[in-house]
C-alpha cells in the first residue's frame, strides 16, 4: 500500500500538471544534500532509495573497493569491504547503510522545501509552455481579484498573472468574476519565471477581436491594412477586399451595425471608425481624416508630412477634441498631418499655379471649339455665361444654349452641331 507521503505527491503532480518523476528526483537530490551537510562530507558518493510503501528513506554511501586507499570518503579497502559485502573484490562497487538514525525528521523538512521549490518551479514551466506558441493572441480571461490598480486575471481558467496599470483600459472598471478577452503580446522567460505581457490597450487587441466577430476577415477576404487607437475613447480601422464583390465597411459594421457594436461593447464602448484603404496617399488621407472635408491636400514625400487646407468650419472637425482625429489619422497613414485654413493656402504660390494651370486648360477647350468652326464672338459669349469647356458644353441641347444670354437659336445650332462632333 502506497503511503501517505508518496500518494500527497501523486495528489499535488496531478492538481499541478507537473511530473512525478522530477518531484522525486528533487526530493532525492535534496535528501542526499541534507545528509552531507549534517553528517557527511560533500566529497562522498551518496545515494537515497525511497519505499513507497513505508515512506522511508534509506542513505547508501557508494564506495570503490581498491587493494589501496588513497581518497578514504570514495574508496574502502578489500578487508572493510568483505564486512558489507563477502564476494566484495577489488574494483568493485558497494552501497553502504548509513542512514542515521534521527534522519526522518531532517528528510521530512528537505523534502517539503523542495516540494515547494519544485511546484513553484513547475508551474512556471508549464504556465511558460502553455503560452509560450500563443504570442499575438487573443484569451480568455476571467477577473480573480482587484487590489487597488492591481488586477490579478485567471487565463483560461490556469494561469493567474497581474493586468499592469499602464495596460488597463482608462476608465474601465473591474471586478472579481468578470469574464474579458485580453491580448497576449509576448511571453518573457526572467530569472524569476515567465511573464506574460497581457493588454487591454493594444491596437491588435482590436484586431483579433475583429478577426472573431467578422469572418470576412478570418478568412482573408477583406484585410486590416492599419490601425490606431487611443484605448477606451476611439480607433481608427482601415479595411480592404480582396474581392471587388465584397464592401469591406459593409462587412465590418454588419447589418445595423451588429458586428461593430459588439466589439465596441468588449472594449467598454471605444468608439471604432471603419474606413477604406487606398494606395492614393491623398485619398487615404482625406478618408482618415472623415468626417471633416478636406479642400486641398499637398504632399511632402521626403518628408512624409502632409498640409491639408480646409474651410474654417471644417477645421474643428478635422483636429477633433484635443487633436484626437489628426493624431489618429496620422497614427493610420503613417505621415505627419497638419491642418491649415483654406485662407492660408488660397493666397499662396501653389494656389497661384493651380488657378493658372485650370485657365490653361479652360483656354485649351476653347481652342479646341474653334477648331470645330465655332466663331470667336460666339465663344465669347459662352464664356460670359462660364460654359469654356467641352465637358460642359456636352450635355446641353440647343434648346438650353438658345436660354443663354446673347445667343439665339441658329447659334445654339451651330455649338451644338460642333459638340456632337467630339462625343
């Protein structure tokens, strides 16, 4: 019958998940230290057997029979050691008894310190080899108890780590049961055990999470290009489709909003802003900075900085309270953005440029009616009435040239027979 000493360790390795085999080896190893430091020397081979059935440990003191002795704590003599051992001979082998007899008490405290050594040393082993392929995901993750700003989480329902403050969602409250997904950043194996570098604020928890409620994403259909994100106030997501057929915003927010709200609801109600992706910097840029309405946006590439004007209105908007919308916008696009007023580029070289760059084209239409045998007089007068391109010219009938001042309605026969010509 297995004693009571021996099916506590089987009962303890079971709970604990750790091997009987390296508990008992600890217990040996540390019943073998406490003999040579109380009763032996450090230079003698010691050996400890264990009966499972008694519970009792028996020392041996392991010696080399030689026909000369020269290390007196390894080696006995061939006459000593036909006292323990009658086909003793030289070369040989022998375990001697040298259990004292008070070592049940000293092996009993050896073995409960490092029982506690190794359990401590074993849970640290299999929390690091639980975690230690789950890096970038999202767990499971249920409160076990809240001590100040210290959140102590039980991680599927095993592992019990701390939550650090600076990881926490600002503003969200925690209490003890209360069920939550967490992001597992990394796993650190330290001197003192591993640690896991779970969050609540790390733009991919938005991700995973994504990733979980939208099975457009899962699969690969439509991809998560950026992220940013202030924890508990609002993110920015921008979305592609793999598939022309698929609308990435669609997909992502769900029918009246489902699939969208209840991220939100995991991420104690951070607003989320879903918006499109594009290779066109100045488009990504104006979407970014929704739902303000960018006028002119001027790139810098060297300096990966981005002007965009807007109407003085619009400007509010596009910072946002204490600058959150640019900040954001710039976090997604990876470039710098400042907000200038419309005023202050209006006034400007470039806006000078542009406005010479539109008349130029405007004259070049123009040319192009003359080609067409339309009388300069006759264009004059559309120009009078801003009609100096084609592209406007193109969708007016004869009746509607005929409403305009001074032409009549051979004129507008004339430029609408010359339109016709270039449709």
């Amino acid at each position: 019958m297995q004693s009571q000493f021996f099916a506590a360790i089987s009962q303890l390795c079971d709970e604990k998940n750790i091997p009987r085999e390296k508990v008992m080896e600890a217990i040996q190893a540390a019943l073998r230290a406490a003999y040579r430091k109380d009763y032996g020397n450090k230079e003698e081979n010691i050996d400890v057997e264990m009966d499972e059935n008694s519970g009792m440990a028996t020392v041996f003191q392991i010696m080399k029979v030689v026909t000369k002795v020269e290390d007196e704590f390894t080696e006995i003599s061939e006459k000593d050691a036909r006292k323990y051992d009658k086909t003793a001979k030289d070369g040989d082998e022998i375990r001697m008894d040298v259990t004292p007899t008070n070592y049940g008490r000293i092996a009993a405290q050896a073995a409960k310190q490092v029982i506690i050594q190794r359990v401590q040393e074993a849970e640290r082993d299999v929390m690091y080899d639980t975690f230690k392929d789950r890096e970038n995901e999202l767990v499971n993750a249920i409160v076990h108890r809240v001590d100040g700003t210290n959140v102590y989480v039980n991680l599927d329902n095993k592992t019990t780590t701390n939550l650090p403050y600076d990881q926490q969602i600002p503003g969200e409250k925690y209490y003890s049961g209360q069920r939550m997904k967490l992001y597992l950043d990394k796993v650190i194996k330290t001197t003192k055990g591993p640690q896991l570098l779970i969050s609540r604020t790390h733009a991919n928890l938005v991700k995973k999470l994504l990733e979980l409620e939208i099975p457009e994403i899962k699969s690969g259909v439509v991809q998560v290009k950026a992220i940013a994100r202030e924890a508990g106030v609002r993110s920015k997501v921008a979305v592609s489709s793999t598939d022309s057929k698929i609308d990435p915003i669609g997909s992502c927010v769900g029918q009246k909003g489902v699939r969208v709200k209840n991220i939100m609801d995991e991420l104690n109600n951070e607003r989320i802003d879903i918006i499109l992706w594009s290779e066109n910097m100045e488009d990504f840029i104006k979407t970014a900075l929704a739902p303000a309405k960018s006028t002119v946006i001027k790139l810098s590439d060297h300096e990966r900085r981005a002007r965009v004007y807007v109407q003085p209105d619009q400007r509010p908007l596009a910072i946002g309270k204490q600058g959150q919308n640019v900040r954001l916008a710039s976090i997604l696009t990876g470039w710098e953005i400042d907000v200038l007023d419309i005023s202050e580029f209006e006034g400007s070289n470039e806006a000078k440029a542009i406005e010479k760059a539109a008349e130029k084209a405007a004259k070049a239409e123009i040319k192009e009616i003359k080609d067409l045998g339309i009388a300069p007089e006759l264009i004059e007068k559309l120009a009078k009435a801003n009609l100096t391109l084609v592209e406007q010219l193109k969708g007016l009938s004869a009746k509607d040239l005929g409403s305009v001042e001074g032409i009549d309605t051979e004129s507008a026969k004339i430029v609408e027979e010359a339109i016709k010509k270039v449709m």
